[in-house]
C-alpha cells in the first residue's frame, strides 16, 4: 500500500516499504537503525506532500517498537499508540497559525528533562520547523547544542533554506525527493482517485501529492481548463478586453500568481513540443492541440514568454499589482 504524508488515514499501518519513492531516505535510517547509532537530531527536507513527516513517525515507530531489532512490528501497543499518535514519548509539534512559538519550545524542553515513559526515547517531531520564530529557534539550538541522552529530535522542512545555518548544521540531514510520476498514480488510485484522473494528476502535481482529494484534484484540472482556454482566445483576435480578463483571473496576487504558472507550464510544453517533440508533456492529454499550436509560433517568441512569466512571478512576490501584470502578460501572448 503505497503511502504518502497526506494519504496517510489516523490510526492506519505503516511500514517502511509503504513509504513511496524515498528509497534513499529509507536506507539511511534503517542503516541507522540496524547499526545502532544515531544522531541527536535528523533535518527531514524536501518539497511538500512527499513523505517527510509519514517517514518520521515510521523512524520513531522503529525505536520504540516493543519487539526491537530496528523493524516495527506494527502489532505491540508502542506500534500501535505511534499510529494513532498516542505515545506519551512521542511528541509532534506544528505550527500554530504561521509560526511555532517558544512556548512550544519551551514544552517540549520540559518533557526532554525526564526520563521517557515508555520508550528507550523521548522523540519530538518539529512538523513545519521553517515557521520558528526567530526566539523559539534559540532556543531549539541550545537543545540541539547540550542534547540529553534519550532524547531525539526529528525536524522536518520543505524550507530548509529559511532555517538558520546554526540549526541545520547541528542535524544530520535526510534529503527526500519529488516522487516520481508512476509513484504519485498509484498512491492517488489507492486513495480511490478514478485511474484515467490519477494518471493527469500525477504528470500535473510535480512530484507532490500536497493536493490529492479527488475533489483537489477535480478543481486542479477544472483550473487548468480555464487557463487554457485563456490562453488559446489571447491567439486569435480579441473579443473581450484584456483587463476584463486579468480581472476575472488575477483578482489576488495569489490567483495572479496561479494563472502565471498555467501559463509557464503550456509555454513549456510548446518549447518542447515545437524542439523535442518525443518528451513528454506535463499536459500530456493535449498533445495533439498543443503540438499542432506549436507549428504556428516561434520559439524566439516562446522562450522570451517563458522568461516574461518568470519576471512576472517574481514582480508578483514583491507585492506588484496583479491585475496590471497579468495584463501584460496576455498583450504579450497575443503577440506571439
């Protein structure tokens, strides 16, 4: 049963080879594991929807399980407490609105400085560590520098960048990659997403399954139509004016900044539709209209798009104004 974080249901069992796509973290902790030696504290990074914080309950589940050996035996109360998130030495932390404070740190100090209830460690995951205010993340490096002897910490980020240096220098890091296409489909399909739905997702999620429901998914492809349907009016002559339609689809900077990144991965696909034609596309259903759209314009004019939406995002990030920026873009795609 392949799994991911977000797939993952309360209460349900997990082993190590459920954990999809992320051999090579796997390894490393099982090495760990088997080997008995362990660091104070693990950095989990990578993108969002990938497995990060289903593999650190698995780690956790492993040290604690009753059975030992370095394999959870996914039957003994430790296992199960684990998967309900119900052990009294396992504590997960996440962020409380945009941050996690010191107080949370603060907590969790607190358990560190007794002895575990039930397990050979008391084990805290930091789910979102990116999000530490800048005193609870002082504080977390004095515990990181003066660790105790059976405590372990388990830090997992999609922003590895945004933590401070001092922090992931004092863990050992586990690097977790985007999953591969055949992986997102069949964790999507075991979730009971339809397979002919699974199999569009899985090219269009970029290696995270961040979104997954299958009504997610639905207004993900829902959203694309739109844009593409968009895209395709802004290459014939106009009937609607422009700042009508960057109104209607670049409201908020947030939705400008959407419509944007339909518009790199159709200009993308017209790149390598037009040069590379035997690639695959991300938007692999709409080959035929996409290879036919690409004849009719120059890869000059696709390339200088592509880097126009890519200032375009970033202007966006900065605060500029969505609804003009988006204007600009569509007087652009109409002069290709």
């Amino acid at each position: 049963m392949p799994q991911s974080a977000r797939g993952r249901r309360r209460g349900e069992t997990v082993a190590w080879q459920d954990i999809c796509g992320q051999e090579h973290a796997v390894l490393l902790l099982q090495k760990a594991l088997l080997s008995k030696r362990l660091a104070h504290a693990y950095l989990f990074y990578g993108p969002e929807g990938i497995g990060k914080k289903l593999t650190a309950l698995q780690f956790a589940k492993s040290l604690a399980c009753e059975q030992g050996g370095g394999e959870a035996c996914e039957h003994c109360p430790a296992c199960r407490k684990i998967a309900t998130e119900n052990h009294p030495d396992i504590v997960c932390v996440h962020p409380e609105g945009h941050s996690i404070r010191i107080e949370d740190i603060r907590a969790i100090q607190r358990q560190l400085g007794y002895k575990p209830y039930e397990s050979p460690y008391t084990i805290i995951i930091i789910n979102g560590c990116e999000l530490l205010t800048a005193p609870a993340a002082n504080a977390l490096l004095k515990t990181l520098e003066e660790p105790p002897d059976t405590g372990l910490l388990l830090l997992v980020t999609s922003k590895k960048d945004a933590l401070p240096v001092t922090i992931v220098s004092r863990c050992q890091q586990i690097p977790f990659r985007r999953l591969a296409p055949e992986h997102v489909q069949a964790i999507l399909q075991q979730q009971g997403v339809d397979p002919s739905m699974a199999t569009l997702a899985a090219t269009l999620m970029a290696g995270s399954l961040d979104i997954w429901t299958p009504a997610e998914i639905s207004h993900l492809l829902a959203k694309r139509q739109q844009v593409y349907s968009l895209f395709l009016e802004q290459m014939q002559p106009p009937t609607t004016p422009v700042f009508l339609q960057a109104r209607q689809f670049a409201g908020t900077r947030e939705q400008g900044d959407e419509l944007l990144r339909w518009l790199m991965l159709f200009c993308r696909d017209l790149v390598i539709a037009k040069v590379t034609p035997n690639l695959p596309l991300y938007n692999q259903d709409l080959r035929t209209e996409l290879s036919a759209l690409a004849q009719r314009v120059s890869l000059d004019g696709l390339l200088t798009l592509f880097t126009s939406l890519e200032q375009c995002r970033g202007y966006l990030a900065m605060n500029a104004n969505a609804q003009l920026t988006c204007e600009q873009v569509l007087l652009q795609i109409q002069q290709l």
